[in-house]
C-alpha cells in the first residue's frame, strides 16, 4: 500500500508518496538522493546507515519511512552551516579518522548525537556510546580523538 510521507529534512520539506514497507534509510538514498548515508547490513548491526530523527540517532534501515511522517531528519548532508564542516566533520578530518570512509557518515551522526547526550567524558565512554558504528577498516582511535577534541573544546566553551 502507498502512504504519503511527509518529511522535515535537512531543513526543508519533502513529500513522498511511497510503498508502506519501504525503509527510512531507503527512502533517503533512493527517493531523496542523499546517498551520504551509507547501507552497510541493512539488519541494524553496523551503524552506516545513523540518521537523526528528531535530534535522536537512529539506525535507519530499520525506522520505516511512514513512521516517520511529519518528524526532523537529518543526515549528513545536513550537517555545517553556509559551505563550512560541522566540526566533528572537521575533527574526523585532522584526525584522519576514516580509510575508505564507508562507515564515517553513521560514525559523524552518531557522534554529533553523542556529543548532544553528553557522553563524550573519556575514551572509554566514547568507545562504549560508539560500539554500535562498526568501522572494518580499524579507524577507531582516530574516530575516539576526533570526538574527545570537540567534546575537549565544547567543554572549554561552556
Ligand atoms: Fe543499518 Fe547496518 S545498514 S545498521
Ligand atoms: Fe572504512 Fe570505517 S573507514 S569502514
């Protein structure tokens, strides 16, 4: 059955007629063109695929799209302001926190949500609030000083 989904995205507004079964994840790649989010297993165990639904991190491969009717979403693409990096965009940079970068979109979303939950304190808290973002290419202790460096700088700023 369609449905018509009606999303807040990035800070606009799309509307979607869609297949009721079809995934949040699915309807952002296929239907929106915002490949940046990544489908890595597509069964909730890899993280690429993280989105922010209402400031919330989510797995979207496994939100359905209709759920999702007339909620804030946002992916990677909507991170930054005016043309500049969002900084944990820019701290993934100089900590040269990713390889072949498959898995660094979900990894940035999930550690801006992070960052917002407050659970950036030390390494070992970043690696456990982490552990759902699986990166096969070992960047992990470049993601974790990536994080702690805007978590350090947040701190100083507050
Ligand atoms: Fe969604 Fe792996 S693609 S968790
Ligand atoms: Fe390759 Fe993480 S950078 S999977």
């Amino acid at each position: 059955m369609d449905v018509t989904v009606r999303l807040a995205i990035n800070g606009r507004v799309a509307e979607l007629e869609l297949d009721n079964r079809v995934t949040l994840l699915d309807a952002v790649r296929d239907h929106l063109d915002l490949t940046g989010t990544k489908k890595g297993c597509d069964q909730g165990a890899c993280g690429a695929c993280t989105v922010l639904l209402d400031g919330k991190r989510v797995v979207s491969c496994l939100v359905l799209a209709a759920q999702c009717d007339g909620r804030e979403v946002t992916t990677v693409e909507g991170l930054g302001a005016r043309g500049r990096r969002h900084p944990v965009q820019e701290a993934f940079v100089r900590h040269d926190a990713f390889q072949c970068g498959f898995c660094t979109s979900g990894q940035i979303m999930s550690a801006v949500a992070l960052l917002d939950e407050g659970r950036a304190g030390s390494d070992e808290e970043v690696r456990e609030f982490m552990s759902g973002n699986l990166c096969r290419c070992g960047a992990y202790p470049n993601i974790v000083a990536a994080i702690r460096e805007v978590a350090r700088v947040d701190g100083e700023r507050r």
